[in-house]
C-alpha cells in the first residue's frame, strides 16, 4: 500500500505585491505525519507543492512515477478550493486511488466535503494515530467504522466515528520526518527570518486561551507540554542531523509557563546549543517577565513575536485577549531592554471596532519600541468563536475560502467583517499601517545597520510594495 503525502500549494496572487514574501515554511503536522507512517513501516512520499511548487500536474506526473493507493492531504481554509482541484484530478487521474484529507478545514467542512465525492475519509483532529491506522484498514479491507476520529461515505450517506481522545502523551510522538522534505527550501516570513537552515519545533499541542477570532481551539484546545530536555533533545537533533542555524517554535505561547521556559534555557546553555543556533517564538506579553526573557536570551532567543493584536483596551476586552496596554508596554520595554528583537502582530477590522480604535493600533504600534510589526486585516478563520457568532447572526454566508487571507489587496473580495469601515479603506488603512511603521529613518537605520538579518534588496523590495503599490483595484 503506497502513500502520497501532499502539503499544497495556494494562489498566490491573492497577496498582491506581498506574495514575493510567501517563502514556504516547514510543514511541521504534515512532517509528523510521515514520521507516524515511517514509523509503522508503511510505504509512502512527500511532494511539498508549496515549496516545489509543482502544482496538480506535477502532482499527477508522480503518481505516474509513484503509483500511490492513497494520497493525503493537508487542508487548510484558504487552500480548501485547491486541494478539492487536486482531488479532482487524482479522481480523474485513477479512481481506485483513496484520497484522505485533514486539518481544520477538512474536519470543519466534513459533510459537504464527502457529498462532493472527491473525497474518500476525513481524519479528524491528530492524525498521528489515526492516520496510520485508517491505511492499514483501506489497505486490509477491513470495516472503517471500528477507527475513531474520521468520517467517510457509506451507501450515500455520512458516517463520523466516535471522536478520538486527545492523544495524553506527546514527549513519545517520533521527531518530524524532515529527511522526506526540501529542508533547504524552508524559511519565515521576513519577520521570523534569521539564518538557515531553519526548521520548526513544536513544544506543546493546544492552548490555555480562547481568543475568539483564533481557530486553534477547534481542533484541540486541551493544553499539552512537552518536558523541556526532550525539546532540547529535539533541537540537539536538528543541529546535528541537518545543520540548523534557527528554529522557530510553531506553539501559540512558548513558553507559557515560567518555570519551564528557565528549564529549557537552562538546558539549551548547559549543552552549549545557544551558540550553534538561534530560535525565535511566539508568545503572550503576559507570558514572560523580565527574569524569564534574560534566560531566554543568553539561551539564544533572537526574536520574539508579540501577539498585542490592538492598541484599544476596549478591542483586547472584546476578543477575549485578557491582558493590559500597560502590561504590553511594560513587557515589550523589558524585551528590548534585553537586546532581544520584538515583533510586534496586530489587527485590524474586528466587527465593533471604529476607525478611531484602529488608529489606537496604528499609534501603539509606533509607540512601541518594535523591530518589527505585521497589521492583519481580521478573518473570521473556520473554527473560530468569531466565524461561529457571524455566521450564526448570519452575517456571513462566504465560502470563496481562497480568499480568507488577511491580506489581499483586491476590496472586492477581502472577506471584510467590520461594520464601521469598508472594504477599501481598511485595506489602505492596512498599507498606511506599514508605511507608518516601517519608513521611519531611525527603524530604517536599525534595519540596515544594527539587525542586519534583513536583506538590503528585501527592505527596498518591501518599501517599493509599500510606497508604490498602494492602489487599490
């Protein structure tokens, strides 16, 4: 029984002038996938469409080369129309093929997705247990309906097992099966960009919060840690297997406890893996104090990136962000004060929030001792407390998934959801956030000549978008 892993590519146009800036990341759940199917023996490939960027005839040229009985694939909201095309021309390609999807997405939309017939089973949640076994029942012949957490078509009608506990235990999981993925190609966004090699580790499952424009909650929200000397056994791997010079940490918060982001630094010195590589995270100005960041840093932390969201207390209030302004401040001035980079993400276009709120955001983040600052317009992401209510009100009725991107520069179809704004002003409204943020001399100046992990040719790149790609259609 052979197996094709597919991590899909998505239409990069949406992003207007940003999409030179869309660099693949490495697809960490779909690495843990290949290592659980490795693991089981089972026969199987990767083709990462998002990197090699193959696209679906590529993607058939394998199979000509490869002849899988199953093929997986990762789904996300904004490549949901894709990977239905890929579907599509696997189906057309060779019906016998059994073509399986998972993520979010997939377990959101379950229903309509099996009824279109492009689709064979849903895996639903972590797939690390499920998957394997899903293979081994398809390659058996044995019934579906004994696995938990999936759901297929049986005589035209939907069947959805009985839902698959959270696995309890992560610290056992096999390491990513990077050795099957273009590691080389891999980077981060701009902001998250330092050296490479670069790869990303994961160091819980879940989250403590529920903010409610996030979707993570829907796919599992039961907080999982793993023991930070295994994490560290993880990065001593990376740095000895494929000569990583950054990871980037793929959690929420990391670390989200104190305790426990010392005891991961403490380690990462006594091993001396500070200075082989250095890692950047993202996390809850709530999250750290003064005393944690310090072990942070000499453990090799290089960046870190803020979840503030907005610079409105009423905003932070209203989406359930449960932290202060003057806790963003307090935190963000001890972060630099360590000489760790700080990036900052907000957004902008919650359904209440005013103009005026907005340009609370806008005025924080220049406020703010930032290296760094990402502005999102606000998607109601599948999954989402914020996607539940609107379409419950019905305010929402949109399914052109591709365009669920928080930016694109099209105000015909930005999937806008503020009452207050329309669509073309918050998009310009987004451009002048950056334009405010990034062309001022003295961060220019910090860009060129103190950080220096930029590009040259980047920064000008990213000024031109700015400045000269302004209009909207």
């Amino acid at each position: 029984m052979r197996v094709l892993l597919i991590n899909p590519g998505m239409d990069f146009s949406k992003f207007g002038s940003f999409k030179r800036y869309m660099q693949p990341m490495p697809p960490i759940g779909l690495a843990y996938l290949a290592a659980a199917l490795k693991k089981e023996g089972l026969d199987f490939k990767v083709i990462d469409d998002f990197a090699d960027r193959v696209g679906i005839r590529g993607i058939i040229d394998l199979l000509k080369d490869y002849p899988a009985d199953i093929v997986g694939i990762s789904c996300l909201t904004p490549s949901a129309l894709y990977v239905l095309q890929i579907a599509d021309a696997v189906r057309q390609y060779n019906k016998k093929i059994k073509i399986i999807l998972g993520n979010i997405h997939a377990s959101i939309f379950y229903e309509s997705i099996l009824r279109q017939g492009l689709v064979d089973v849903i895996v639903h949640g972590e797939g690390e247990l499920t998957f394997p076994e899903v293979v081994n029942a398809l390659a058996q012949k044995k019934e579906l309906r004994t696995i938990p957490g999936i759901s297929f078509m049986l005589e035209g009608k939907v069947i959805k097992t009985e839902e698959r506990a959270p696995l309890g235990e992560i610290d056992y999981l096999s390491y990513p099966a990077w050795e099957y993925f273009p590691v080389k190609k891999y980077g981060f966004l701009p902001f998250m960009d330092i050296a490479k090699p670069a790869l990303s580790v994961l160091a819980s499952r879940g989250c403590a919060y529920k903010c409610s424009y996030c979707s993570l909650v829907y796919m599992n929200n039961h907080y999982r840690q793993r023991d930070p000397l295994r994490v560290v056994d993880e990065i001593e791997y990376l740095v000895d297997k494929f000569n990583v010079k950054q990871v980037g940490f793929v959690d929420p918060i990391f670390p989200l406890y104190k305790k426990s982001g010392i005891a991961f630094s403490t380690e990462m010195i006594k091993r001396g893996l500070n200075k082989k590589l250095v890692w950047i995270c993202e996390t809850r100005v709530d999250s750290v104090d003064k005393e944690l960041l310090g072990f942070m840093k000499e453990a090799g932390c290089k960046r870190i990136l803020y979840g503030i969201e907005s610079g409105n207390q009423e905003t932070l209030d209203g989406v359930n962000k449960d932290t202060s302004l003057d806790l963003i401040r307090k935190n963000i001035s001890d972060t630099r004060k360590l000489k760790i980079e700080a990036t900052g993400l907000f957004m902008i276009g919650f359904p209440q929030e005013t103009r005026p709120m907005m340009e609370d955001t806008i005025k924080l983040a220049r406020e703010l001792d930032l290296d760094f600052a990402k502005f999102a317009i606000t998607i109601p992401f599948p999954g989402s407390e914020l996607y539940v209510k609107l379409t419950q009100a019905g305010k929402l009725r949109r399914q052109d998934w591709d365009n669920f991107v928080t930016f694109n520069p099209d105000p015909k179809k930005l999937v806008s959801i503020n009452e207050h704004v329309s669509a073309r002003d918050l998009i310009a409204l987004q451009r002048r956030a950056h334009r405010e943020f990034y062309l001022r001399p003295r961060l220019i100046w910090r860009h060129l000549f103190q950080i220096k992990s930029i590009k040259k040719m980047d920064m000008l790149n990213s000024l031109v978008s700015f400045v000269f790609h302004g209009r909207l259609n």
